[in-house]
C-alpha cells in the first residue's frame, strides 16, 4: 500500500501587516499575542468587569447598585486602560493621573448605559466609546494635555472610523460569545454558581478588550500620519 506523505510545514508564515494597514482581525491576534506574552500584568485588567459583576450581583437596593457599578466600574476601567497602554506601549509617559482622568469621562458613560437602558443605547455607548477611547494613550504616549486629549481621541478616530467602530466591536463580541461559553463549562464541570462561573470568564476575558483598544490606538495612529487631516 502507498504511504501518503504530507509536507514538514507549510511554508514561512506570513509577515503582519503593519499598523496603518492591519485588518480588524489582526487587532484582535494581536491583542491575544500580547495577553500571552504579558499574562500576569494582563491578567489584572480583569478587575474592572469582575466587580461590576459582584456589585451587580451583591449590593441590595438599586440606586446603591447602580451608583456603585458607574463609580467603582469607571475608575477601575480607566486605571485598568491606563496600564493596558503601558503594557502596550512601554514608552509610556509616567502621567497617570490624567490618564485616569481621560478614562473616566471615557468610561463612565458606558458604565451608565448598563443601568440605564433604552432602544440604542448599546449603538450609543460604543460610539462614545470609540470617540473618547484614544485619550488615554494620547496623553500617556502623545504626552497631549488632558484638555487637548479628546480633541486628538477624535482626530485618531477619524482617521480610519470603520476599522476603530469595527475593531472595538469585534473584541466586545467575541469576549462576550466566549464568556458565555465559558461561564456554562465551568458551572457545568464543577460546583461554582453561574455568578461565580461568570465573574471567573470575565475575570480571564477582558483585559482583552482593554490590551485591543491600546493596540488599535497604535493603528489609529499610523493611519493619522498616513491619512491627510484637515480641518
């Protein structure tokens, strides 16, 4: 009988595509290449969804609920971008406070759109997302002042809109279709509570979310410099 023989490796792999020209997909290998690569760090950006997960699911009376979800989940996200972006970019500037400073008017929002429901506010909270998301490496990389911040997160933005909306949606949905998923295998293989399964998978998820935005900060940024800008 003839033996089949396939081939020891399928050639070279491919070269990435540089910032001005990377693909929404690559955002996301990247962001994944980066996790590995820095798991420890990474894996603390996890925090912010975790205890709005356990504030949501453990502090009794509403509007204590909810101010507590808005306060604690902006703050925490924004310290959790801000080291996303050192993580990403270790020539970051030391400018924490500022930093923080843009994430919360970034964030706190987006927060709020998880307490206050209406039909779009989803579309709404992402678009605000994607406007003010590039403030936090402006300052911290740029070196911009916090008051120039979001006038620069909007130019980054318009350099390439779809690719910055299209690459933040995208890790949003794949952390949440994976979360999903991993939150019914792991109350499904052990005895944790479905609020313990899925503070875990977010715990592990998102810091996803926050390496990807400081990623595609670098594309917004490449693409600036390759894009005219007039204002």
């Amino acid at each position: 009988m003839a033996r089949l023989s396939y081939p020891r490796h399928a050639g070279p792999t491919p070269e990435a595509l540089p910032p001005a020209e990377r693909t929404i997909g690559q955002v996301v290998a990247e962001s994944i290449k980066l996790y590995g690569a820095r798991f420890w760090p990474s894996l603390s950006l996890g925090v912010p969804s975790a205890v709005v997960v356990a504030l949501g699911s453990w502090v009794h009376g509403t509007t204590a609920r909810d101010v507590a979800i808005v306060a604690a989940g902006a703050l925490l996200s924004a310290l959790a971008l801000a080291l996303a972006v050192r993580i990403a970019h270790p020539e970051a500037r030391d400018a924490l406070a500022p930093a923080v400073a843009a994430g919360l008017v970034c964030f706190a929002p987006v927060l709020l759109a998880r307490v206050v429901v209406f039909p779009g506010i989803y579309p709404l909270a992402l678009v605000w997302l994607a406007a003010t998301v590039f403030a936090v490496p402006a300052v911290l990389v740029e070196g911009v002042p916090l008051r120039r911040a979001f006038a620069r997160s909007l130019r980054l933005l318009r350099a390439d809109w779809v690719h910055a909306v299209g690459a933040l949606l995208t890790l949003a949905v794949v952390i949440v279709v994976t979360a999903l998923v991993l939150t019914f295998l792991i109350r499904g293989f052990g005895d944790q509570g479905i609020r313990v399964a899925a503070l875990i998978a977010l715990l592990v998820l998102t810091p996803l979310f926050f390496l990807g935005a400081a990623v595609l900060y670098g594309d917004q940024a490449a693409r600036c410099r390759v894009v005219p800008h007039v204002d």
